[in-house]
C-alpha cells in the first residue's frame, strides 16, 4: 500500500521511519481490502481512501502467486506504485511487503523491495530545460519486521541509501552523452567522487605513462579520436585489508565501431559503451561508504573509438603490454583490445581476485537476451559465488565455457592473436582473448553486461537508459568475501 504521511527527511538525510500499526488499524485495513476487492492478479492496481488517520490512499499492488514472484514481478511492481504516487502527487510512501521473492528470506527480500523502491523514481533530466514534471518521493517508510530492532533496521535503511547513492552514480554516468563524458570527463568524474568520500585515492594514467607502459591496446583504439586516452586508477586501502580484489570496467566513452564502422541506426546507442567502467565506479562508491576492510582497486581504461586518417586499420597490428602482439581484424572489437592491457596491468596490485565488467559483444544478448551477464572464468567457485549472489540480488549472470579449443578462433597468420575470430561464438571467444591477458595464479571472472547494462526501453521495471547492473552484485560479493 501507499500511504501519506506528512512531511518526513529526504533520503539524502538517511532518516527513514519505521510505522508501525496496532491491531484496530490492522483490522481497518484488511477491512478496505476486502471492500476494494484486490485479487493480487499480476499488474493489478486498486486504490482507494486509507481508513486511517495517518494517510489519504491506500494502494494493493498484485503480483500473482507468492511461489511465483521474482524480483523482476516484484520490481515492476514497485516501480508501478511509485509511479502512480509520484503522479497523485503523494511524495510520501509506505511500504508493507507481506510476501517474500521465490528462493528468498523475508529479510533478502524485503531489503530488495527497499532498495528497488528506492531508486524506483529516477529519471535523468540533466540536460532538459525543463524538468520532470512530477516531483520525486521524499521519504520512504516502511513496517518493521517482527522481532526487528530499532538498530537493526537504522543498519539495513543505512545500506539502502548508499546502495542506492552507488546505482545512482553508475546509472548517471552512462546516461550521459559522449560530448559531455569524454575521457578526461571520466577521470574528472573520478577525482570528484574521491573528494566526496573518504578513504578513496585517485591516480590518471594520461599519454606519457600509458606509452610508457606499452599499453599497445588502449593507444591503439584511442588513436583515431581527438580525445586522448585516461586509464583511472581509484584504490581503496584499509589498514588490515583481508582480501585483495581489482575490478576492470570497460570505459569506451563513445564506440563508433572505428574503420569497421558501425551502421547510423541505433549507434547513439553506443554512449552507453562504458557502463561497465559505471558500475566500477559505483562499486568503489560504495566499498569507500560502507568502508570495507578489503583492498580493493578500479581500474578504468577510458577511450573513445572514432574513425579518422590516424584510426587503426583491419590487418593492423598491435603490440600489448604483456608482449604478446594482435592483428585487428575489426577495430570494432575494440573492448577486448584495451581490457588487455588493464587485465595485464592489475598483476601490479597482487590482487586474489579480478572481476572485469564490459559492454562487449552483441552475441552475448542474442545468448541471453536482457535477462543476464554472460559470465566467464578460471575459477569455478567464484563463478558460483557469483552466480548464486546474482539470483539472490536480482542481478542475474549466466555461466559460458572457455573451453581450450576457442583459442583456435583467435589464430592469426601475422601476430600471436587476432582480436576477433569467426560470427561463431563471439561471446566466449572475446572471454578467451581476455583469458591471455589475466595474470598468472589469480582468480578471475568476466562479466559481459551487454544485454543489461542499459535499456532501449523500459525493461522488468527498471528504466530506459543505464541499469546500474553490478553494483548491488559486487557489492554482495566483497562482503561474501569477509564471511
């Protein structure tokens, strides 16, 4: 249900109120329902005046059968709600949640519920004159759990604001347009975010260090653009650190396709090439927030892929700074070429685990359409981990094999590699190039988000534009680590 309640702290201030009502009031509102007649059919709406004194509208939300309820039902539903709040113009929003997703306990669940109705209402408008024409919640209350203390649900509301200030970041970022995010706009992004929150120190490779460290990939793609290349290095340092992790994001800040260009229809699309460098920075948003003890490193290589008289060309070829060298057979596989050189260049902050995350082949949406990453790796429970933390956040990722032979697609006549291999299986043969750059003896999974990292339209309740996907995914996964 959606209730009123006067006039409460924003979620900025981190102040959410519990609400709490007594049996009579109970009565009262199993009393409304029964008059309203809601028969939780999935996509049913019913509203009516609140019989009590604390609210103007009381909402029933269905989602059809409880055995039944995903997090996509459950996230479409909220958005629904929220959506008719914000245009009933009822900034003030009550949650009670009576059912739990599939597979989920109350607690997992209800604390998805809160973080999805939390970030329920954004809408990017940065760039219109006129803004949204309907205001955003204010305050988000919600019943408490039985037996749930005070601490214990200040704790839990805590989490979901700045899981929600993470998404947010990351969602902000991608939507942004090329000509406004541009490389040194990225690493401009980067130092702000560090003045903002403590515990985060930022470091920008320009031209001189990435030559000097040969990083042949990243030079490579970005030579045919007037913007120069930045690879963004933000590290998160405790005292005691009892992991070492370092996440890789795909920052192509706007891909053409380079000299294999890509077709007009749709290529605006292709702002949101840096969406996995997105969730990396809301992951160190909120590693530095909630202040992990795990030494954890983003790493960001940030380029644009343009065509021009100084573009790389199909059948050049490439020297990387692990030494190995790559012909280009199409510059449109450009993630891989500079993931490569990031991949190699992690090694230096001796990390247990590397997670990469990249926009990366078309192949992999048509494997999986917009429902989960493609997911591959050289350690089988990571991969696991990974997977099971998915089902449980919402944020599904889907194992593909590396199998030995795939290296065989990647064989070229003039180099060591060839950065794209045949229309056969483009998704795992572009995790087995990425496989030759990870360094020795470290754990390591690769996440390709292309199907989810972003909407051409409003998808299982989420937005058109930057999901955000991996934030809440990552997040769960370092604090696995600390189990």
């Amino acid at each position: 249900y959606t209730v009123r309640i006067g006039d409460f702290p924003t979620w900025e201030t981190a102040r959410q109120h519990a609400i709490e009502f007594s049996a009579k009031e109970k009565k009262a509102l199993r009393a409304k329902a029964k008059a309203l007649g809601p028969r939780g059919e999935e996509g049913e709406l019913i509203s009516g005046e609140c019989p009590l004194d604390v609210a103007h509208r009381v909402t029933f939300v269905g989602v059809g059968e409880e055995r039944k309820l995903t997090h996509s039902k459950l996230r479409e539903a909220l958005h629904r709600v929220m959506q008719q709040a914000t245009k009933n113009r009822e900034y003030q929003i009550g949650l009670g949640i009576p059912i739990t997703v599939h597979g989920l306990a109350a607690a997992e669940s209800r604390l998805f519920a809160l973080r999805e109705a939390s970030i329920a209402d954004y809408t990017f408008d940065h760039f219109k004159s006129k803004k949204n024409e309907f205001e955003k919640i204010d305050g988000l209350h919600i019943l408490p759990l039985a037996g749930e203390t005070e601490k214990e649900l200040e704790e839990r509301l805590e989490r979901v604001r700045l899981l929600r200030t993470s998404q947010q970041l990351a969602r902000d970022l991608g939507n942004r347009p090329a000509n406004d995010l541009n490389p040194e706009a990225f690493a401009s992004a980067a130092k702000e975010m560090a003045e903002e929150v403590s515990g985060l120190r930022v470091t920008i490779l320009g031209m001189k260090e990435l030559q000097k460290e040969k990083m042949g990939g990243v030079l490579g793609v970005s030579q045919g653009s007037a913007e120069e290349p930045r690879v963004l290095v933000i590290e998160h340092r405790p005292k005691k650190p009892k992991k070492s992790v370092v996440l890789v994001g795909k920052g192509v800040t706007f891909d053409s396709g380079g000299i294999s260009i890509k077709p007009a229809a749709g290529m605006g699309w292709m702002k949101f090439d840096m969406c996995g460098a997105a969730t990396v920075m809301g992951v160190m948003r909120a590693v530095a927030d909630l202040d992990l003890p795990i030494k954890v490193v983003g790493l960001i290589p940030a380029v644009e892929n343009m065509p021009s008289g100084t573009a790389i060309k199909p059948g050049d070829i490439l020297a990387m700074s692990n030494g190995k060298t790559v012909e280009v057979d199409n510059t449109d596989a450009e993630g891989r070429l500079i993931l490569a050189d990031i991949l190699h260049y992690s090694a230096r902050f001796n990390p247990d685990i590397v997670i990469d995350y990249a926009t990366l082949t078309g192949a992999c949406v048509v494997a999986l359409g917009h429902e989960a990453a493609g997911m591959m790796g050289n350690d089988q429970e990571l991969l696991d981990t990974l997977r099971k933390l998915g089902e449980e956040v919402g944020e599904r990722v889907w194992p593909m094999p590396l199998y030995e032979e795939y290296l065989s697609y990647l064989k070229s006549d003039w180099a060591d590699l060839k950065n794209a291999g045949s229309r056969w299986g483009g998704a795992v043969t572009a995790g087995t190039f990425l496989q030759q750059f990870v360094p020795e003896k470290v754990k390591w999974a690769h996440l390709d988000v292309a199907g989810v990292a972003y909407n051409e339209k409003e998808h299982n309740g989420l937005p058109k534009g930057a999901s955000g996907f991996g934030v809440v995914l990552t997040v769960a996964f370092l604090e696995h680590l600390l189990k």
